[in-house]
C-alpha cells in the first residue's frame, strides 16, 4: 500500500519537475510587447507553461531581470546592448557574444529591422525655421526638449547629445516616451527623441532630423535568452530562429501602427504576423475583455487582501506596543512616517534586486505603506481612552492583559478600524503601480492605455480600481456594526 503512494507520489514528482515553463518579459513600449507576445505566442506551442510579463519598464530592469532568472527571454537592441549593458565590448559584435556568453545569457540573429534613436518636430517648424539636421538646432536655443526618461540617462542619450552637437537648449524635460507626442502635437514641447519604428512619425506628421555627426548607433533588434533553455527548450529556441531576418523596418512600423492607430491587441498583432509569415500553424484564442476584466480583479484583489492582512497583523500590535512604551512608540512612528515619504515607484523599483519581479515586491510596498495608518491610529486610540475608565478597570483587579484586551483595544476600535479602512482605500490606489513590475491588477489596462493613447483603456482599469476603493469604504463603514461596542456606537 505504501509504496504504491510513493510510487505514485515519485511520478508525480518526476512530471512536475520535467514540466517546462517559459517566462517572458518586454519593456514598456508598444514595440517591445508585440515581439514579446510573439516569443509567448511561440513557446504555448513548443512547451508547458508560459507567460508574459508585459511592460516591465526600462532596459536595466528588464535585463536585471533575464540575469535573476525572473524572465527567461526578451527582445533587446544591438545599440543598447553595447552602449548600455556592455560598454566595453562595443569594439565588435564577437565581443559581446563572448561577454554575453559568460554571464550566462545567449542572443539569437538580428530580426531584420533598425530601431534607432531620432529627433523629431512637427513639419509646422520645421517649415517655419528651416531646420532638416540636429546641428540646425544651434541657432535656436529658445526651442522647448522633451525627453522620454530613459533618454535622459542613457549612454548615447541626452549627455551625449548635448556634447557632441553641443546644443546650448537649457529648458530640457522628462517625460514618458509615449506623452512626449502629445506634448508636440499640443505644442507644449517643440523637439524629442523618435524611435525611428514609431507609428506616431506618421500619424503626427513628424519631420526626423538627420544626425548628421552619426551619434547614434544602429538598433537592430533581436532576442536575448538564458543559456539553459539551449537544453530546456531547444524546441523554443529553434521556432524563435524563424523569426530572424523576418522583420523589416516598414512591417515593424506597421505593426505598430495596428497597435497604437487601430487600437488592436499586441497579441492579436504578433499572432496574426506568426500564422501569416507561417511560423504558427494554428491560431490562439485571445482572452475577451470581460475575462481580462475579471482577470484584473482578482490580481487587484489578491494584491490588496494579502497586504492589508500582513499590515493589519503588524501593524495593530506595534501601535499597542507604541502606546505602553511612549518613546519606543516615537521612534517606530518616525521610522514608518519616513517609509510613507518614499515614492511608491521608487519603492517597487528598491525592492526588485531583492525580491525580483511579479507580485512579491508589489505585496511588500503595499505592506510598508499601509503600515503608518494603522499604526497611528492603534497608537492615537489607546492613548485618548479618559483616564478614568482606565483607572476604574484597574480598581476592579483585572490583570494588564484582559483589561487591554477587554476593556481599551474595545474602547479604541472605532479609531483603529478608522486606521485600517485608510489602508485598504490607500492600497487599492497604489496597487494599480504593481503592473509596472509585472504584478498585474487594474494597472495593467492604465498603462497599456497610455501606451497606446486609448481613453477606454483607461477608464476599464481606473473606474473598477475607484468603484473598488468605494466598496472597500462601504464595507468598513457598514463592520463598524459589528466591531465597534454598541454603547459606543450609540454615544458618536
């Protein structure tokens, strides 16, 4: 009998650990999803399990990313790669590959398109100030730079833009790439960085102005992958080879353009590119937005849920810690006031070299800012309770911890569920970040919405995350009932 269980409980073992599972990532640029969504759209047909996890933001997360091992393979550029991830193997292509090579990380042949980097303006000034190359930016240093924010940092970026054309603009911003064509179209800025793929150059009638000192290298775009799936999945890997060569730069802008312009899904752009190009033999259903919508709310749940658990189980102890030992409840409460000072990207970003990408760094920001609430307001309630009621619990004799128990936690739950409602309204809000690092919710249709300018997009992540923040509202407010002592209830 028993050693059929284990029998049964060996194979079982032995399937779950032969099971294969792809994970992939993509920056967040409309661009780099699609060809995400290809590699995914890829490995559903060659192996187990994978997924995509879209959106992850710039080069260095997504490539920390592929070295942790979070994801296993993602779409990255020749010019980055040598200017950005190895700056000391730009002298040849062997050199990266040995570089590359050594940190356990393979790249499959360019896919056949140049993405590089360009500045562009509308053709309205172009016109009015005859400029057609960057140098003729020189004799108009009143023109307003708008920068996406990784272009500000990189190698090849603004820094160096400046120092070999030796622009003398002073009024220089960051934005996100996708807003920067907003603020040319409304003329809020007059010159920012293209990537020469964009559908947007077209729809905006953007003039590229020729750089014309070379500055920027090429951007062939290709796939970096970890070195195991050579032996994990070499099936992966080969089909993913049929993609080289395959890409050229016209067919890229359009698939962009079906993406930003038709507002189509990447999914549905990438899928249809693979079956028409023959490298998918068959098609895959595109989940609707109702069960994307469901989707959503379940991540935004989870997300919320655990970490106000968490929270609640901490924080609610260290406030009545706080309050009987007054200047240990200083400190603490300085220490969580700074934590709810940091801004909540940045905190997600802090947390990703230790907890990698996906959920877990999400939970754990969410746990952290949900702290000082619910801390304060334990803390505040305890310490307000009328002297009196408290000396008179003493003279019964009831020892410390059934009159904490019995006689103040009750008197300070109005204070302390007022604490605990502030949390959960605060995490709903500040859950949406979590898509930035892959972490899903509600954020996810936010930013693709942003990506691809469509206010509808927006609105099925924002009105659910508001309607959901009203409900939580609801719901705490309807448990004072029967949380909070009637005879308090009675006399507020």
């Amino acid at each position: 009998m028993y050693s059929r269980i284990l029998f049964l409980l060996s194979v079982a073992f032995s399937l779950s650990a032969s099971a294969v599972s792809i994970h992939v990532g993509s920056k967040a640029n409309i661009e780099n999803i699609i060809l995400g969504e290809m590699a995914t759209l890829i490995a559903e047909e060659t192996v187990d399990a994978s997924d995509h996890k879209a959106g992850l933001g710039g080069t260095q997360v997504v490539w920390k990313s592929l070295l942790r091992g979070d994801i296993d393979v993602y779409a990255e550029y020749t010019g980055t790669i040598t200017q950005e991830l190895l700056p000391d193997a730009h002298s040849s292509m062997d050199e990266v590959t040995s570089q590359l090579k050594a940190k356990g990380i393979l790249m499959l042949p360019a896919l056949g398109f140049n993405n590089t980097y360009a500045l562009g303006i509308t053709s309205e000034l172009a016109k009015k100030y005859h400029l057609a190359k960057i140098t003729d930016l020189l004799a108009h240093p009143e023109l307003r730079f708008g920068f996406s924010h990784e272009f500000m940092d990189r190698h090849e970026g603004w820094p160096a833009l400046k120092r070999v054309y030796g622009l003398p603009q002073q009024d220089v911003r960051g934005f996100e790439h996708e807003v920067t064509y907003l603020g040319l179209a409304n003329r809020e800025i007059d010159v920012t960085d293209l990537y020469s793929t964009d559908a947007e150059i077209k729809y905006y009638n953007l003039v590229t102005l020729i750089d014309d000192r070379e500055l920027f290298p090429k951007y062939n775009a290709l796939y970096l992958y970890r070195a195991d799936l050579e032996t994990k999945a070499p099936q992966f890997v080969a089909k993913l080879k049929e993609l080289s060569g395959k890409i050229g730069d016209a067919q890229m802008t359009e698939l962009n353009a079906h993406v930003k312009l038709d507002k189509k899904r990447e999914r549905n752009v990438a899928e249809a590119f693979l079956v028409q190009n023959g490298i998918l033999k068959r098609t895959h259903q595109t989940p609707t937005n109702q069960s994307s919508i469901w989707l959503y709310t379940k991540q935004h749940l989870s997300l919320v849920c655990i970490s106000l658990f968490f929270t609640i189980l901490v924080a609610v102890p260290m406030g009545v810690l706080a309050s009987l030992r007054p200047a240990f409840g200083e400190v603490i409460l300085a220490l969580t006031g700074v934590v709810q000072t940091i801004p909540s990207l940045a905190l997600l970003v802090f947390m990703i070299p230790f907890l990698g990408i996906g959920p877990k760094p999400a939970l754990v920001a969410l746990f952290l800012y949900g702290l000082l609430p619910i801390l304060r307001s334990t803390y505040t309630g305890l310490r307000q309770i009328p002297p009196n009621l408290l000396e008179s619990a003493e003279a019964l004799g009831l020892p410390r911890w059934v009159r904490l128990w019995r006689v103040e936690l009750p008197l300070a739950s109005r204070s302390i569920l007022s604490g605990i409602k502030t949390s959960a309204v605060i995490n709903v809000g500040t859950a949406t970040l979590g898509a930035i690092i892959g972490a899903g919710g509600y954020g996810e249709p936010i930013l693709m919405g942003i990506r691809k300018d469509d206010m509808n997009l927006i609105l099925q992540g924002a009105i659910p995350a508001a309607v959901l923040a009203i409900l939580v509202q609801m719901l705490f407010q309807y448990s004072e009932r029967f949380l909070i002592p009637k005879g308090l209830v009675a006399t507020s």
